[in-house]
C-alpha cells in the first residue's frame, strides 16, 4: 500500500502494437516533440474528455512527466525564482526545483480547503505556482471555480501557472477540471503512467501556449533529443484500449470502496476526501508524531508498507501517513486484514 503505481501492465493493444513494430522499426529518434500521430491523438483526447479544441502543435511528448517538470521548469523560470507548491504534495516537485537552482515555496495547504491551495494562501512575490489535481498524497480534486481563482490570481499577479494532471482519468464521482477548460495561457503536465498503467515506459506529455512551443523544443532538443520511440508507439495504441482501461478503473473503485470502510475499522479515521488518483490520506496524530517510525513498526508487524506523510509535507507529515490502493483487490483486502489484526494487537 506504499508505492504509486498501478499493478496492471500496459493494455494488451499497446503490447500488441509494440511487439509489430519491433519487427517491423529501427526505432531510431522521433522529432523531439513526439511523434505527429500522437500528439494529434492526445489533442484529441482533450475534446473527448473536456470539449476542448486543442491544437495539436502544443502537445509536446515527453519522457515521463518527470521530464515534462525539467522542462517547464527551464523553460519558464530563472535561477534562483520562487515557485509555489501546495503542501502535502508530491515530494519531487521540490526536489527537481532545488536541482535547478530554483526556490520552492511550501504553501500549507488547510484541511477546510480539501488540503488545496486556494487565493488567499499564496504568497506576494512567487514567479509560479504548481497545483495538482486529482492531488497526490490526498486524491482530492479542485472544481471548477477553485481551479478558476487560482488561475486568475496567478495572472493578476503575473505568475505562470502549471496544473499536474497525471492522475486524470482516475476518479471517481466526477470529472475533475483541466486547466485548459479554463485558460490557454497555462502548461499542462500530462503521463500515460497512472490511468493508462504505463509506469515503467517512461512517457508523458505537456501542453503549452502557442508562442512557448519553440522554447521547449529547443530544450527537449538538448535535454532528451526525443522522448523514447518504443513507448510513444505503445502510448499512442494505449489511448484506443479504452474496455481495458475502464476495467482497471472499475477496479480503483471497489478498492476505493474497500480502503474506506476498512482503514476506519483498523484505527484510520480521519481521511481527506479522495476524489480520485488511488491514494487515502489519513491524519494519524491520534496514534503517533512520528509517522516515519510508526511506518516501520506497520511494516515490520503486519507486513504492510505505508507512506509517511513527512515524504508529501516536511512540516505536518510527521502526524499523516498515505496509503494506496492501486493493487489487486485481493491485496488490498488482504493489506486491510493484516492493518486491523496489527492494530488490535498493539
């Protein structure tokens, strides 16, 4: 119940789809931007899910969403600028941002808020702000208008505003919002890892304003010549695989189901309110302040690994632990008897 990645493989028409072009391809370098086909499948996807006419020129394939955050990062800032991140968070935003001599600005995010920046927490002077949403460690999602203030403020304040979106697809009793409902003068960080099960490939995308394309690609350029051949092929044949897809989708689900009946039961009560992504957020400050050692005591007397929260929040994890349910269902109901026998023992 530790890590984040899902426990399907890539959908069988993906595979499939490789395994002919293997014979068939030398699999040289692509363009840096990706492959045409699948940067025009991937604006596509934007008006099936969102009704959003995208032009396919500012979807930019990348390797990974990690190498969508190296460039957006290089593209729009300079050294030393200060860029907003909401707290809990995923830990190697501000990682990436030191590395590039980049100042991360931790914003506590409140439990009112859906642990969710919102206007009034950002702070005077940021040259960005990150948001994320389905958010991980939390699942929770921002709506339309809480989506739309944030953008706004951004502008007003002539900040650039980056929306993570790698967890769309996974949610559960609602869409969640692209910022590219909203405005074009934004980047959009996308990957095939999470919804599509493509961890391990590598492959993600970015969509960015009209008059920043030719600034990413000469940095992609540089930085990665092209994003892995072998993978765009298995990314582009993943987008049709939709039966399969939905399937692992409906399986998120009942684990869902599962995690939040049975957490409360073994002791884990108190849970942000998971929208989507495959992860629950539980407050543990009723059982310990030492979230990383009362990790190893899970793990070492129920055989089941967690997250400390002090991995997503320097400040507050030390009280909050994050689990996920991005396994089998019969993990997940096994990972769940183990938490409530452990519990009822200590």
């Amino acid at each position: 119940m530790e890590i984040g990645q899902p426990g399907t493989p890539a959908p069988a028409g993906a595979r499939a789809a490789v395994a002919r072009a293997m014979e068939e391809q030398a699999m040289g370098y692509t363009v840096a931007l990706g492959l045409p086909a699948l940067r025009q499948r991937i604006a596509r996807l934007y008006k099936d899910w969102y009704n959003v006419d995208l032009d396919p020129s500012r979807v930019i394939v990348t390797a990974g969403a990690s190498g969508a955050f190296l460039l957006t990062f290089a593209a729009l800032f300079d050294n030393g600028d200060r860029v907003g991140l909401g707290a809990p968070g995923y830990p190697s935003y501000r990682q990436i941002l030191k590395a590039l001599g980049l100042q991360p600005v931790i914003i506590e995010a409140a439990a009112e808020n859906r642990l969710q920046p919102v206007p009034g927490d950002l702070p005077e002077g940021l040259d960005g702000l990150l948001v994320a949403s389905p958010a991980n460690p939390t699942g929770t999602m921002l709506d339309r208008a809480a989506m739309t203030a944030l953008i706004e403020a951004a502008r007003e304040a002539g900040t650039a505003f980056i929306s993570d979106e790698i967890y769309h697809g996974v949610e559960y009793e609602r869409k969640a919002v692209s910022a590219l409902e909203i405005s074009d003068d934004v980047y959009v960080i996308n990957s095939f890892s999470k919804y599509f099960s493509m961890t391990g490939w590598r492959i993600g995308w970015m969509v960015v304003p009209e008059d920043h394309v030719r600034v990413v690609e000469r940095l992609a350029q540089n930085m990665f010549i092209c994003p892995p051949h072998v993978s765009q092929i298995a990314a582009l044949a993943a987008m049709d695989c939709d039966a399969e897809l939905q399937a692992n989708l409906t399986v998120y689900a009942e684990n869902r189901r599962l995690m939040l009946e049975g957490l409360p039961a073994a002791g884990f009560a108190d849970i942000a309110p998971p929208d989507g992504a495959f992860y629950l957020y539980a407050d543990v400050g009723h059982l310990t302040d030492d979230s990383l050692a009362f990790s190893a005591e899970i793990l070492d007397g129920a055989g089941v690994s967690a997250a400390p929260g002090l991995d997503f929040d320097p400040v507050r994890g030390a009280r909050t632990m994050r689990f996920s349910y991005a396994r089998s269902t019969e993990d997940i109901r096994e990972g769940l008897e183990r938490l409530r026998d452990f519990m009822n023992r200590r």
